[in-house]
C-alpha cells in the first residue's frame, strides 16, 4: 500500500519538474488550422460553449485528466482541483482508486472532491490488469458509491506496465473483464490510455465491447516512458525505456482513429496544454477535452488561482475560435471540416 503511494508521489513529482515531454513525436494539432471567417454574422456575445456530459450541463466542454488520489498531498491536489473544477463548470476524472480498494482510509482522498462539488461529473479511474484478477464489480461499486462517482473510467497502459520498475503487465483477460464490467456495472464506462493513443484496431474492438465513450489520451504530451526512465536505477532498464521516448499514436491521430469508428463519443486528450490545441480538439470532432500535466503544473506553481485562470483562458480561446470560424455553437462548431484544414 505505502508502495502504491509513495510511486504515485514520484510521478507526480517528476512530470511536475523533469522534461518528460516527447521530443520529436508531436500531438499533430500545429498541422491543423481554422479557417478564419471575416464575415461571421453572429454576435460574440451569443457565442454558447456549454455542452452535456454525464447528465450535467459543463460550462465547457473540458475536463481535468486522471492524475491522484490516496496520499495526503493527494487529498490536496483532489480538493483544489475540485474547487476549480467546480467554480468553472467542467468535468473532473481522480487518479486511480487502487490505493481506496486496498485501504480504506485512502478514501477520503477520492470523496473530499464530491464533497466540495457536488454540481460537476466526478469520474473514478481503476487500471486495466487490475480489474483482471483483483477487483470485481461489487467491490468496485462499493467504492464509486462511497466516492461519489458518476462513472468509471478505465485506463489501458501497457507501455508504462512493461516499463515501471513494480510494473505488473497482465493483459491477457483484459477485453473480457471490460465486457463483463460493461455488463454488470450500473455506471457509464470510459476507457483511456495514459499517454500513448488508441488505434484504430483498439478503438473498434472496444466498441464491439459496448463501450461508448473513449478517452484517446495520444502521444506528443506527457511521456510515460520518460517518467518510467526517471524512476528506474538499473542502466539496463533505462536503456529499455529510452528506446521508447517517442513511442505512440499522436493525439491527432488517435481522434481520427476515433472518428472512423462512427458513433462513438470522443475525449481528447494527451498534450492538450494551449487554448488553441482545446479548440482544435473540439473542432476535429472531440465531445469533451482533457488535460492532466498542465493542470498539476500550474497547481504546483499557482494553486486554485492558477488552474481557475488556465480554465478561462482554455475556455475563452475556444469561444473565439468559434466566433471567428462563425459558429455560434458546439453543434455547429464540433467536427466541421468547414472550419479547419490539414496543411504541413
Ligand atoms: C502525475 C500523473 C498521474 C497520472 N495518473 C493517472 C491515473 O492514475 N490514471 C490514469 O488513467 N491516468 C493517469 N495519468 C495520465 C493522464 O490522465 C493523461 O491521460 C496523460 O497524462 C496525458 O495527458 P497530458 O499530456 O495532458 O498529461 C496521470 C498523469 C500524470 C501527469
């Protein structure tokens, strides 16, 4: 349990100060630009970015990403997160809710964000070769009950399981207790990667699962293998990861897998840390975008403040990219190929 904990301080610690960015393979979003309309014939003021998500209204459509839960400082992060989250409308994901599974006195860290924001989407997050063997649908319905959740995301991490030092990569299974979960689980499913996109392949075996909701978190933003690189002190296994800096589906990429699957609600997310990169997300065909680094930096740096003042620029860039590619609303704005061209 200390294990689980102390691991998940050292990843925060590290993608908070160390360069743990892709160096060569990029989110794709500087190949995409709008369209600019001199002539949009709408008023900004009747620009309307709000957008439903889980049976609640969001101010926009963004999320906070996946990032902690079960230590103390933890518990911080959760709360401040929560109050941003909730002071501008938009959704919020915890980290991984292993440690409230094995120890109950963890749970507090996960709660303390329901109870400040009552009025947001609350998402739980379990990993993918833990749902195999170790926890069921019971157990994990206690503990979304207990924290509040309004549904469960589930992270897909195979790159980082094969790299971390106490990793454990078990896949095998995996598909079918995502079925069986899909099955008996009275909460909305999303699955996620962490970092390094979803295929094609991937995304339409997931569909044929029941799952309707992806979170493709591609590459070209935070870099597991980097963050797994730092951690690890035998040369030999950091020779091993390195050869991994650049592994990955773009997040660019990963949407558009997204999109040819059809009828399947998108997050984007994976490098996602500018206003424009938001709105381009939105506009290739995204619901909903997501952000974790960005939101733990600025954290760290700013506290509330700062995460309230990214929100609003995130928020504010995507209402006038939509004023200026004359789209007063999401509907008109989200996945238009009208408004956004592909030129490298
Ligand atoms: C410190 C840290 C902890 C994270 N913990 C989790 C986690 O518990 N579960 C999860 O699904 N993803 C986790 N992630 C991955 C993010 O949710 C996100 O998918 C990924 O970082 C890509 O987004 P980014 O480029 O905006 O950081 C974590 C990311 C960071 C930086």
């Amino acid at each position: 349990m200390k294990k689980i904990n102390s691991r998940k301080i050292e990843h925060r610690q590290i993608a908070n100060d160390r360069a743990i960015h892709f160096h060569e393979l990029t989110t794709g979003f500087e190949d995409y630009h709008f369209i600019h309309n001199a002539l949009p014939e709408i008023d900004f003021g009747e620009i309307d970015i709000r957008t439903d998500f889980l049976g609640y209204q969001l101010k926009a459509p963004l999320m906070i990403s996946s990032i902690s839960g079960g230590d103390a400082r933890s518990q911080a992060l959760n709360k401040d997160l929560a109050v941003a989250a909730s002071q501008a409308g938009i959704a919020l994901t915890l980290g991984s809710i292993r440690p409230a599974l094995e120890n109950k006195d963890c749970l507090g860290s996960y709660r303390i964000a329901r109870d400040i924001a009552p009025d947001i989407p609350i998402i739980a997050n379990i990993g993918a070769s833990q749902i195999v063997k170790q926890y069921k649908t019971q157990q994990l319905i206690k503990v979304l009950k207990q924290i509040g959740a309004d549904a469960l995301s589930i992270h897909l991490n195979p790159l980082q399981e094969a790299l971390q030092p106490e990793g454990e990569p078990h896949f095998k299974g995996v598909s079918r207790a995502i079925e069986i979960l899909r099955e008996t689980l009275p909460y909305p499913i999303i699955v996620k990667e962490i970092g390094f996109g979803l295929s094609l392949d991937v995304i339409k075996r997931l569909q044929k699962m029941g799952i309707q909701w992806i979170d493709v978190a591609g590459a070209g933003g935070t870099s597991w293998s980097r963050i797994e690189h730092h951690r690890t002190v035998s040369e030999e296994k950091r020779a091993v990861a390195a050869q991994f800096f650049e592994w990955g589906i773009a997040t660019t990429e990963a949407i558009r897998n997204a999109l040819k699957a059809k009828q399947l609600n998108i997050i984007a997310s994976g490098g996602i840390d500018t206003g424009l990169k938001f709105a381009k997300a939105i506009a290739l065909g995204a619901e909903i975008a997501g952000a974790a680094k960005s939101f733990l930096q600025t954290w760290n740096r700013d506290g509330v403040p700062g995460i309230c003042e990214l929100i609003r620029v995130f928020a504010e860039t995507l209402r006038i990219a939509m004023f200026c590619t004359g789209c007063q609303n999401l509907e008109k704005f989200r996945g238009n190929k009208a408004i956004i061209t592909y030129r490298k």
